[in-house]
C-alpha cells in the first residue's frame, strides 16, 4: 500500500530487489578483506623488498578496480592470483614475512 508505514518508502529502507543478497554481501566482504590483507602484507614488506611490490602493483589495482566495479567474485579471483604470485616470490625469498 502506498504511503502506509511497512512501505518502503515510508521507512527509508530500498525494495527488497535493491538489496544486495546474502550471497553478493559475503563475496564483497571477501573481496574486501584479501585486498586489505594483501596491502597490509605489501606495506610491511615494501621497505625490505620494493621491487616485489612494484611488481605485483598493477595485478593489484586491476583487483581493486573489479572490487569498485562489484567484481566481487572477479575480483577475489585476481587477488588469488597476487597471492599466488606472492607466494611464488617467498619461496625464492624465504626472508619475507608470511602472507
């Protein structure tokens, strides 16, 4: 019913079908925290190594992208791939930290 309180419009809150769903809302806090993860493993290990953070640069503003664009599941898929890119580099270079 239109105007009546349990309306959306009348409480602020956007239609059902304007929400995200369960499933998109996880993907994005997924997405989030491998991003963040990653930056926070990137910062530490800049000062030691800023070559490794070079490279891996342009991968992770391409995930970063796919994140502000709602890529959830893409862009979790392209920042395994840092991670496994990073990881390869560990194993060469055993002195940097764990991811």
């Amino acid at each position: 019913m239109p105007g009546s309180a349990s309306s959306p419009s009348a409480t602020g809150e956007p239609p059902p079908y304007a929400r995200p769903s369960i499933v998109e809302d996880a993907q994005r806090q997924q997405a989030a925290a491998l991003l963040q993860h990653v930056y926070r493993w990137l910062d530490a290990t800049a000062s030691v190594t800023p070559g490794v953070v070079l490279g891996v640069v342009p991968m992770l503003v391409t995930a970063i992208q796919l994140y502000q664009s709602q890529q959830y599941l893409d862009c979790r898929r392209h920042g395994a791939a840092v991670v496994g890119l990073l990881q390869q580099t560990r194993f060469a270079n055993p002195a940097l930290p764990p991811l």
